[in-house]
C-alpha cells in the first residue's frame, strides 16, 4: 500500500461529522433496562473463529454483538459512531478520537483509552491491518482521548475502524480464553464447532439494547441442513439461506427475507498476458466480452432470481450520490458481433471466430471464494460468449490457493469472482484489485495488479479517493475509478449483486437485516408474544 | 503374543517417518502460502505484505522445506507435533479432541452395519435363492450405490422433518450421534452384506461342512460354531478396513449434521494448507490404522486358533 502524498490544501485539520446518529445516547444513564424476555435458536453457518494471537472469537466471522467497535457501518454503508463519540484528523497523519463515556465492558470494567489503546497495539503486533496501525502509533491523550497515528497516512481509517475485526477488547483479554465485551449481549456459553449462546446485556449503555432474551446461534456448516433445521422447527431463523433454494423457505411456509445488497459477482479480465492468455489485451475483445453478458439470464438461471443485476463490484450504496456515476455495459450481442467483426475477428470453423489464423478461444478460471460458490454461472456465460462466437474453456480450481496460484502466473484470460464490502471505505476493493503493482512487491499479494490493473488514470482516481476528506468526494473519486475498470477499459464485467437472504419462522416479529453480514446487528430481533 | 505386538509397534516408527514425509511433500506442492491463506479467513479479505510477511514469520515459513520439516519432527518424535496454522491450536490437542467424537459416530455405524449386514448376509446364503435373499440383494443394490449426503438428507427429512424424532444437527446429546451413525451404518453395510452372504455359501460348499452334516450336525450349531468362525476371518479383515475408512472418511457426514470430528478437522486443513494439521493427521490415522489391523490380527487367532500370531 502505498504512502499518501498530501499537498499543503489536504494539511488541514479535519472535523469528522456523524456525531448526529447516535448523539441522543449521549449522558444516558447506565441505569440498567429492562431485560427482554424470550429465547430463539438460529441456524448461522460454520464455526469459523480462530483461537491463536488473532483470536476473534464473537466478534468474527460471526458477529454476536458482544464486543463493539469504535464506529458502526449502517446497512447502507454509512460511518456512525460507536464507542467513539467524534473523531478529527490532526496534521500531517494522526487521528484523534473522543471516546464515549459511561461504558462499562459486561464485567464492570470501565471502557476508555486504554481499552482502545490495549486493541489497537494487538492489531499492531499481527501486522497493522489495512489501517497501517504500528507498534507506535497509539498515544492515550487522556481517559477518554486517544491518538492514532497510523504507519501512513490514513484518510480512511475511520471507515475501516469499523470492522468487527478491531472489536475493542478490555485490557488484558484474550478472546480466545473469554469473552468480555460492551456489547449487546453477553456470553452464556460458546461450544466451537457446534453453538454459541448469548444473553441480552441489562447494564447496556446503549438506548437499544437487545430485543430479546437470548439466542442461541447453531453453526451448521452445511446449507441444506440448516434449511432442513428450519423446516424441522430445530431454529426460528436462518441466515445465509442458499439463493438457488431460496424458495423452499416459503414452500415449508416460513417467511423469507432479502436485504439489501452487500456483495458481488464479477468476471475480470486479464489485460497484461502472454500467449496463450494475451487475448484480453484485444479492447475489442474485453468490450464484446461485456457486451455479450445477459446479467438477467444469470440471475434467473443460476440464482432463480435472488440477485440485482450488478453495476460495479462493491455495493452501490456505498459510493452514495455518486453511484449514479458507474453503471454495467448494456446487454447487446448484436453491437458485441459487430465489435469484433470491425476488429478483425470474423466467424470460422465451427462459429469461433478468428483472426490471423488464431481462433478466439478464452479460459475463465472458477474458484474464488470457491467453484461451488458460482453455481451454473460458468456455463451460462459460455453459452452467451458463444453466440457471438467466443470460444469459452472453464477450469474450475479445487480451492482458493490454487486460484490464487494461477492468478500469479497469469494462467487465465477470465477471472469468476465474488467478494463482500464490510467496512465504509469505498476505495478498499478496487485499490485492492486494479491498482498498478509495486514495483518488487510480493509477487502474490500484487498477482490481482499484475493481471488487471489498467494504468495512471485509475490509480490518480483511488488515490484521489484514498486522500479526500470529504465523503462525498472519496464516493465520487471511488466511482471515477469504477467506471474506469468498468466502462473505460472494459476489465470488469459485472455480473450480480448479491443480497443477503434469511428465512424465519413466524417466531420472530421482527429483524433488520444488514448487508454486511458480519456487521449484523441483532438488537432489532424481536419475539412474537 | 507380546512379543509379536511390539514388533508390530516398532514398525510404526519407519511407518510414521515415512507417511509424515510424504504428507509434507505433498503439501508444500500444493499451490498456495499457507500465511496468506490462514490470515485470509481470519480477516476475511485479503491481507496486506506486511500482514502477510510477520505472519510468515510467526508460522516459520520463511526457513526452507527441508529445515521446516527436520525442525517439525524433531517436536514430534518430543510428542509436539506443533500449532494448527488454521486456529492456533495444538496438532494433537486438536486431533486428540476430535478423534473422540469421530469414533462415537464411526463406532456406532460399525455396530450397524454389523448387525444389518451379518445376519441378513448369512440368511441370504443359508436360504439361498429365497425371500430373503432377494431381500438382501435389493438391499444391496440400493445400498451400495447411494452417496452418503443423500442417505443423511433421506433421514434427516424421516427422523427430523417428518416424524420430529431427532434433532437435524448438532453434538451435544446422544440423539444427536444417531444419525450420522445410521448415515456411516447403511452405507457400510451393504457390500459387508454381500461379502457375508459370498463368503457363508463358499464355506457352507467345504467338505468338512458337508461331512458334519452327513454325521447328522444340526445344522444351527453346523453354522455358528464352525461355518460362521471360517467366514469372520475374511469378514473381521474387511471390517477393520472400514472402520479405518469411517475414522478417516466421515467429512461429507460430518459437515451435514454439524459433528465436530476429524474428518471435518482435515478436510479444513488440506484447504488452508495447514501443514501441522495435515502432517498430525497422516501420523495420526497411520497408527489407527496400524493398531486396528494388530487388533485385527490378534482377533484371527481368537476367531480360529489354528492361526497363531508369532508366526504371521
């Protein structure tokens, strides 16, 4: 990641706004509330903590509000504080925050900045996260004051401070030996790999607290069992519910749920190959690939209908007005034969079209997250890049690792991928993805800019976006670089956008369902009398 | 008898040396960096170098292969077959947790497919051609071929949907434990059947068979006491493959009911290119492996005295 160069008109102090959100929980009485009664089962997927020094257990992958973060990411992708009241930017690169008073973790412990500083310093010793935290960048002004100075300049730490993953933790804890947050709720009993039960926290600071009385989350990693468990009256609510048998959530006469969109589906293409995998350097080739893509039959033939169309690969929310700025190319096989017709590719043997001799045969690579996860959209996509006489080879990787080995070497022209946005920061997934390559840096963590990164243009935007100060601009700057990779350069072709999809019985009145799964909150579940 | 386990326990030595270094070529070919990969699904996205590189460090990764490997068995043959790259966790506090509920399941679908596959399988060769054996063979037929997700899905829709009688997933009761028992129990069962039934009627053609019967042998005592000994020696060898199968093979069982056993535990691990595990693992189902067959072995000369376990 690379070091922000600021000009003297970026050098100014920055007041966070956002204090509006949650200022009427400002001087609340810790006064306990009255405790909700009720109990519910939810089927959640599999066990997924760790137990080492980066121990996350309830806070990550699943969330079951125990712990809290410093600012929360709404539903719609907003930045509002949590147990940091406000927060300014003090020049040249270090953030001051003012912590909320008044909070206590479940055991009595007060929370303040050493609270802060205690979680900053752990992430600091696994290597600084995506927020450059270093072993010295935490300074305790005063209780309830800290600064956060992190190895760069980091205009978006507020954004990515967020992530359930830097949940603050009482001084000393180790999560993976207990459990101790200010959260919510507060651990009955956590059994890995089979459930984790939480009870609503009486004492908490907050003006909503939990809606219920506790709730037991049952990890099935199997999806079809965790249907099964709600068709069986096992559980009252389940998450994640597999979008090609959504359906058969109300056929067992439960109630489903869709909200609202917080990961993607997108193929990439490969622009800097060499023989046999250099087609994509062909414009003309990439914009017929983007053109040829009938978003809807994919939606409805390998999702049955549970997915947008997608317009970029991250959330449309989060880049607010400026949303508007990218959307996906228009399905038009028509336009995408014409296109490779003026290019020199015309139809041969077989339909494939060819040009100099060589047929116009592509290969997409299927595993990330893994092959199972994109369902029949490989073979739907060869059939659409087949008619306009694309031939398309599919190479399903068994994992991750292998993709990702593949990816490093250059062996593909296409790339199958879907991903989540789970903190505020718009320009984390496409600086991730498209930025140029440092020169000498390691060879896999830069495979994605090695493949796909399209040059100046976009790299001036993200950096852009990196470095404003205003929300709106870093939203606007982020979708310049969208439609860039997208519209401009043709690298990214969206595909879907991926809701999240719950199924519940009529136990439960109430839920407000996040786009983020990890940053889920369940104090808006609520029981039927 | 003693002498001749420990020799069977001294070649576990050899044994272990050599599967732990096969299993760790293996894995270091496999693509992928097992610190990127642990730190992805600890962040859920991908991490940065720096990330990347102190936890390279913190895993010694970054020492060569055949350090890494000289320093991984030196803490083995000390009983420390190191932390799980994946948790954090001892390889055999890990395995050694695990293990357990892995046998419960595997345990209880050997005890099924015993007392399905045995007395079907023997009545089906004694009253060959007849109902019974019909019954067998379409039992056979449809047993052998169904996978074991689609039996778990089958019972999970009778016992838990339909009839409510036990709970979908889960570890924490004995009713939970029933069905993937079932799930392991009906699919071992049916070839274990066939290979009774093969097994009873070539016994029941032997001469000495035919011979007691002609000096009026009745013929319940003729099958249990002398054609049924003759037939559990082949069966006793197939049965130990298979419980060693279920013990290893239980991942697909073991992901549809939520059971956290060692199957699971691998599977996981081969994915994020745990070596630890993967290596703890390999040494670990080797000497199942290895004591089930000596268990095997000692039970022949129990079935049959004849066979005398010195000279094996």
């Amino acid at each position: 990641m690379g070091r922000t160069q600021h000009g003297m008109d970026r050098r100014q102090l920055l007041l966070a706004t956002g204090v509006a959100g949650i200022a009427a929980t400002i001087g609340k009485s810790a006064a306990a509330q009255d405790a909700p009664s009720g109990s519910i089962r939810v089927g959640v997927s599999e066990d997924g903590y760790r137990t080492d020094e980066r121990a996350n257990i309830g806070f990550f992958p699943l969330n079951t509000n125990i712990f809290e973060s410093l600012t929360y990411l709404t539903p719609d992708y907003q930045i509002e504080p949590l147990l940091a009241e406000s927060w300014e930017f003090v020049e040249p690169s270090t953030w001051r925050l003012t912590l909320r008073q008044g909070v206590s973790f479940h055991d009595g412990t007060p929370f303040n900045a050493e609270a802060v500083k205690y979680t900053m310093d752990r992430i600091a010793a696994n290597g600084g996260g995506v927020m450059g935290i270093g072993e010295e960048s935490n300074v305790i002004v005063d209780d309830f004051t800290i600064e956060i100075t992190p190895t760069y300049v980091n205009m978006r730490m507020m954004e990515q401070i967020g992530h359930p993953n830097n949940s603050i933790l009482p001084p000393g804890l180790n999560p993976a030996e207990s459990r101790n947050g200010s959260g919510p709720f507060r651990e009955v009993e956590y059994v890995a790999a089979d459930h984790y039960t939480v009870e609503a926290n009486p004492d908490y600071w907050g003006e909503t607290g939990a809606g219920v009385g506790e709730i037991t989350f049952q990890f099935y990693p199997d999806p079809t069992a965790r249907l099964l468990a709600l068709q069986a009256g096992d559980v009252d609510l389940i998450v994640d519910v597999p979008r090609q048998s959504a359906s058969q959530v109300e056929a067992a006469g439960a109630t489903l749920v869709r909200g609202p969109v917080g990961a993607y589906e997108a193929m990439y293409m490969n622009i800097h190959g060499v023989e046999p995998y250099d087609l994509g350097q062909d414009i003309a080739v990439r914009e017929a690939v983007s053109i040829a893509i009938d978003r809807q039959q994919v939606i409805d033939g390998a999702w049955q209908g549970n997915a947008e169309p997608g317009t970029t690969m991250i959330p449309p929310a989060i880049l607010g007005d400026s949303a508007s700025l990218v959307s996906a190319p228009e399905f038009d096989p028509e336009r995408a034969r014409q296109v490779l017709e003026a290019a020199g590719w015309v139809e041969g043997a077989g339909g494939i079209r060819e040009k100099d001799g060589r047929a116009l045969n592509l290969t997409i690579i299927n595993g990330y997250g893994t092959a199972a996860d994109h369902g029949s959209v490989p073979e739907l996509i060869q059939a659409q890049l087949s008619d306009i006489g694309i031939d398309l080879e599919i190479i399903q990787t068994p994992d991750t690792a292998t993709y990702e080995q593949r990816l490093g070497v250059g062996e593909g022209d296409l790339w199958l991928e879907a991903g989540s946005q789970n903190d505020g920061n718009p320009a984390f997934l496409p600086e991730l993805l498209f930025s140029s390559p440092e020169e000498g840096g390691d060879p896999e963590a830069t495979a994605y800019g090695r493949a796909f990164a399209t040059g100046e243009a976009f790299d001036t935007a993200i950096t852009r976006s990196r470095e404003a100060t205003d929300i709106a601009e870093v939203q606007e700057a982020a979708a310049e670089a969208m439609n860039i990779v997208v519209n401009e350069e043709r690298v990214v072709t969206p595909l879907c956008g991926f809701y999240r999809i719950i199924g519940h019985t009529d136990a439960v009145t109430t839920f407000d369902l996040h786009a983020s799964g990890v940053n889920q909150r369940w104090t808006s579940l609520t029981l039927a009398e | 008898m003693l002498q001749f386990i420990l020799r069977r326990l001294f070649y576990l030595v050899p044994v272990w040396i050599g599967i732990s270094l096969v299993a760790f070529l293996l894995a270091n070919l496999a693509p992928g960096d097992p610190a990127r990969l642990a730190l992805q699904r600890a962040l859920g996205r991908q991490p940065t170098s720096a990330e990347t590189n102190a936890a390279r460090e913190q895993m010694g990764l970054n020492a060569s292969a055949p350090i890494q490997y000289l320093n991984w068995l030196g803490e083995a043959l000390t009983g420390d077959l190191g932390l799980s790259y994946r948790t954090g966790k001892p390889v055999l506090e890990s395995l050694a947790e695990r293990f357990p509920t892995t046998l419960q399941i595997a345990g209880g679908g050997l005890l099924l497919a015993i007392a399905i596959a045995i007395p079907l399988g023997v009545l089906a060769a004694v009253y060959r051609r007849g109902p019974i054996d019909h019954l067998s063979r379409v039992v056979a037929l449809l047993g052998a071929p169904m996978p074991s997700y689609w039996v778990a899905y089958l019972l999970i829709l009778l016992f838990s949907v339909q009839l409510g009688m036990l709970p979908v997933a889960g570890s924490q009761t004995w009713q939970h434990a029933v069905m993937p028992a079932l799930t392991l129990g009906i699919g071992g069962s049916a070839s274990l059947m066939r290979l009774t039934r093969s097994e009873t009627l070539e016994t029941l053609n032997q001469d000495y068979i035919r011979t007691a019967r002609a000096k009026g042998l009745h013929s319940r005592t003729l099958l249990i006491r002398h054609a049924l000994r003759n037939t559990m020696i082949p069966i006793s060898t197939v049965l130990g493959m298979r419980f060693a199968g279920m013990l290893g093979g239980a991942v697909i069982v073991e992901t549809i009911f939520s059971w956290p056993g060692i199957g699971k535990l691998v599977v996981d691990a081969i994915f994020d290119r745990d070596y630890p595990m993967i290596q703890g693992f390999v040494i670990f189902m080797g000497t199942a492996f290895l004591l089930i067959n000596l268990i095997v072995d000692i039970g022949y000369g129990l079935i049959d005295p004849r066979i005398r376990l010195g000279r094996m």
